[in-house]
C-alpha cells in the first residue's frame, strides 16, 4: 500500500473503526448472558488467536491479519502472565514481502467485577521480540527502502492494551482486546494498532 497516496489513510482509518465497533458490539452482546463460575486461581488457558495490525512508523508495513496461539497461567483471579506467538506476512512500500514473528509475555489484569457479570474489562501490558524477515527474491535490488542490507532481523518488542474478558462456559473464554505495539528492526521503529480476538480453554479448577 503507498501511504503517499490519500486513500490510503482513509482506507486505515475505516478498517480500524470497523473493528473497534465490531469489538464493542460483542462485548455488548455477551453482557446479557446467564452468569458463569468465577475466574480460577492457578489454573491454565491455552488457545488459538487472530489479529489484525494497522501499522505505522518509518517503513510502515501494509495493515494486514495475525494468526498464532497463546497460552496463561492464571496466579490469582484477576492476575495472569499469558505466552503467545503470532506470525503474520505483509509487505512493506516497496513492494517486497514480509513476514513478521512476534514472541510476547503479558502480564494482563482482569477488573473487578459483579459475581453474575459474564464479561469482565482487562489491561495489560506485553514486552518480547519481533522477528522480521524480507524476502530477498521481491525486494528491489535487494534491499528494502530505509532498512539496511540484512534480509533478517529482530528486536524489542512493547506495548499497552485493554478489552475485556467474557466467560463463555466454566472453561471455555473469549478475549477481546485493542493493542498499541512498538518494535524496531532494520534500523527502523515501527508502530502498529492491534485488534486480538482470542479463544481459550481453562485447564484446573
């Protein structure tokens, strides 16, 4: 996608608010279930996770879709540090391919909530790494605009997040939540919106 071009922040601008809105009618729509067992304390969830990533920054990678796994350990009822992999291919303005690895630890807090309350607000925040290879094949006279020559590389990770969390079953979670990420490869910071929208299932009671 060329960013130069004007429809290219109109087209960003309205995909973001199709999935924050998206986002706030599920969460809508899950208050008005019947009430579920509390949150557990040191038990386990594991599931599969979608996302979808506008990006920004220096080299700013076309907006695209993140798929991957995670999984948390649940120390209190509201504390978690959760583990979760994403991979994701894109391409940057020149045109050349991209795939993108994100190793992420969260340390994530569910509110307090109202006992019969399905849905409960989260916040968290995430650090890792970010593993970014190029494709030397579609690159232009392989390099990659404003990176330097290496067709691999990685770096810090970091980011803040919030949404919330809906009690589906006595085991089975929904995870919504809206991110802000940052990370920096080939010389460069990228910056990226993140909707995630992940299914868990709890092991333990």
């Amino acid at each position: 996608m060329d960013s130069s071009s004007p429809q290219a922040p109109r087209s960003c601008s309205v995909a973001r608010s199709s999935l924050v809105a998206a986002v706030i009618l599920a969460a809508w729509a899950a208050t008005g279930t019947s009430a579920a067992k509390d949150l557990c304390e040191g038990c386990w969830e594991v599931g599969g996770r979608g996302a979808y990533l506008l990006t920004s920054g220096d080299t700013g990678s076309d907006p695209t879709a993140a798929f991957g796994v995670e999984g948390a350990f649940r120390f209190k009822p509201f504390w978690s540090v959760r583990f979760s992999l994403d991979r994701a291919r894109t391409r940057v303005p020149d045109g050349a391919d991209e795939t993108l690895h994100f190793l992420m630890l969260a340390f994530e807090y569910t509110l307090r909530a109202e006992r019969d309350q399905r849905t409960r607000p989260i916040i968290l925040f995430t650090a890792g790494f970010g593993f970014d290879h190029v494709s030397a094949d579609s690159a232009s006279a392989g390099r990659v605009v404003g990176r330097s020559e290496p067709e691999g590389d990685h770096g810090l990770t970091y980011g803040v997040g919030a949404g919330a969390l809906t009690t589906l079953t006595d085991r089975l979670y929904l995870r919504y939540e809206a991110r802000y990420v940052k990370w920096s490869s080939f010389g460069a910071v990228s910056k990226a919106n993140e909707i995630v929208l992940a299914l868990n299932y709890k092991f333990g009671h």
